[in-house]
C-alpha cells in the first residue's frame, strides 16, 4: 500500500508563516523540476514532489534552534556543522516533515536530509531533489545552469557531480568552508557517471583516473 503524502495545502499554509515570499518561490520551483526529474528518469513523481515541498522547512530556523533539534535527534556534529549551524537545516527539514507532517517514508526523509551536501550511494529520488535545489527556475538564467540544466536531462549521476561543481567553486571563490561531505558526494556520482558511460565498474573508473593522473 502506498504511503500518505502529506497535504500540499497543509505544508503550503505551514511555510507561508515562516519562510519569505521568494523562498516559496524558490520551494515551489524544486517540486517542480524534482517532479519532472523523477518522471523523465522513471521515478516516483509524487514522492519527488513531496520531497521538493518539504525540503526547505528549516531553512530560516535560528542557529541555535538548528543546534538543538540536532542535539534531540543525536546527530553527529563536526566542525563545520558545528560553525555553520545553518548546513544542519536539511537534516532538520526532515525532521520536521516527520514531526509536523507525519511523513514516514524514507526515501523521502532521506531527500530532504540530502539535499544540501547530497551523500554518497544516495538514491536517484534524492539525486533528483539535490539537483532541483540548485537548478530550479528562480535561480537564474546563467550559462553555467543553463548547461546544468541539459545535463540533468541526460545523464542524472552526471548532474549531481556537475551541481557538486558549481557549488564547490562558488565556496571556493567565496572563501568559505567546505563540508567534507560535499567532496565525498561528487567523486561518488562522478564514479557513477564514468561507471555508466564506460560500463566500467567503480573500482576501474577510479583506477583509469590514477593513471591518467587526473
Ligand atoms: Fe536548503
Ligand atoms: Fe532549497
């Protein structure tokens, strides 16, 4: 039996009290394309969807509130969480969908937890939700999303390194810090995409790079 998706009005009413007019937008925009995603690569859509709309619930919680709901829920901490609280508001997201909303299904709790410093061997619908946070509409118009953009219709391990990519080089320019995670993510969905094209297994992807120094 499938499993209850919370209500959109319901999760609508809820963020239109807490979050800005321009995030909604931007909210509204990853349901969207994480939809569209998940049916271009034959996912589920509705779950895709669900995990658009809610995974941003956290975005404006305080530092410290953020610090608290992760202390509760016995996360691990390290330094960078610990000095950008703000990176815990996915992990918090999905806590709240589970707590306000009743949402139960793992995959998408595992979406939204994912979706700001993705995770290697994430699934394909979280694959799709990280993708939508960073291409979505109301991001811009740039050459470099548009180029995103094609690519999340071709090959969806590649977006997710490619999206890796263009938020690496965006801390890097800003001189900010770098999760961990965020580097473990990309050379994993570049395994997959390399694994895919050549049909390679990971190991001898990661062997062909060794010897081409790459
Ligand atoms: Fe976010
Ligand atoms: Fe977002």
């Amino acid at each position: 039996m499938a499993l209850a998706l919370p209500r959109r009005e319901s999760v609508l009413a809820w963020l239109s009290d807490r979050v800005p007019a321009a995030r909604i937008k931007h909210i509204l925009g990853v349901e969207q394309v994480a939809g569209d995603l998940a049916r271009h690569y034959g996912l589920d859509e509705a779950k895709a969807r669900s995990a658009g709309l809610l995974h941003d619930l956290a975005k404006y919680f305080k530092p410290q509130l953020l610090l608290q709901i992760a202390a509760a829920e016995g996360l691990e901490l390290d330094s960078v969480l610990e000095a950008h609280p703000h990176l815990l508001h996915a992990d918090a997201s999905a806590i709240v969908a589970r707590a306000e909303f009743g949402v139960v299904d793992r995959e998408i709790l595992e979406a939204i937890a994912n979706h700001t410093l993705g995770r290697p061997n994430m699934s394909q619908l979280s694959c799709t939700v990280f993708i939508a946070d960073t291409i979505e509409p109301s991001r811009g118009n740039t050459a470099e999303l548009e180029a995103l953009r094609q690519a999340s219709v071709q090959n969806l391990y590649a977006a997710v390194w490619q999206t890796c990519d263009y938020s690496l080089k965006s801390l890097l320019e800003n001189r900010c810090y770098i999760h961990p995670r965020s580097v473990l993510t990309r050379n994993w969905a570049l395994q997959m995409a390399r694994s895919k094209e050549t049909g390679n297994s990971t190991r001898e992807s990661i062997a062909a790079c060794n010897q081409t120094g790459l």
